[in-house]
C-alpha cells in the first residue's frame, strides 16, 4: 500500500550497505516490514524476539541508532484493500 510507486522510484537510487558503513548514524527502520518478514522465517515467539534483539545489537555493537517506524491506523480509503 502506502505511496504510489515509492519502491520504483527508491530502487533506481538504491544502493546496499555493510553495517560497517553504517556505523555512528541513524537508521530508519520499517517496523512493519521487519516484523512481517521474521513472523513469516521464525515459528517460535523465542526465535522471533531472539532475532529481534539480535539485529538490535548488531546495530549496538556498531553504533548505530535505530529509529523504528510504525504505520499509524490505515485511512477508511484502504479498507477494501486490506479486506
């Protein structure tokens, strides 16, 4: 959902980073996009927060700040879509 054809637009700038490159900024983080993707890897709740809390101290160990995003309550407009 979200903004018409963002991804298109982000992947022709898009670049990978090793979280050595990273290190000492700030990161925004899609906490929907992160959730869904360790739900759908990981069975247990244990392996889940384990992951979590993993990629967290990652970003620790390299002095990275993670900012974490949270969609707010979809607008009427998408009810159809998320039905």
């Amino acid at each position: 959902m979200g903004v018409l054809k963002l991804w298109e637009l982000l992947l022709t700038i898009a670049k990978p980073y090793d979280i050595e490159q990273l290190y000492g900024k700030i990161v925004a983080i899609d906490a929907s996009i992160w959730i869904v993707k360790i739900d759908t890897i990981f069975g247990s709740n244990t392996e889940k927060i384990k992951s979590i809390l993993s990629k967290i101290m990652l970003m620790k160990r390299n002095n990275i700040l993670p900012i974490f995003v949270f969609d707010g309550v979809p607008p009427a407009l998408k009810r159809k879509t998320l039905e």
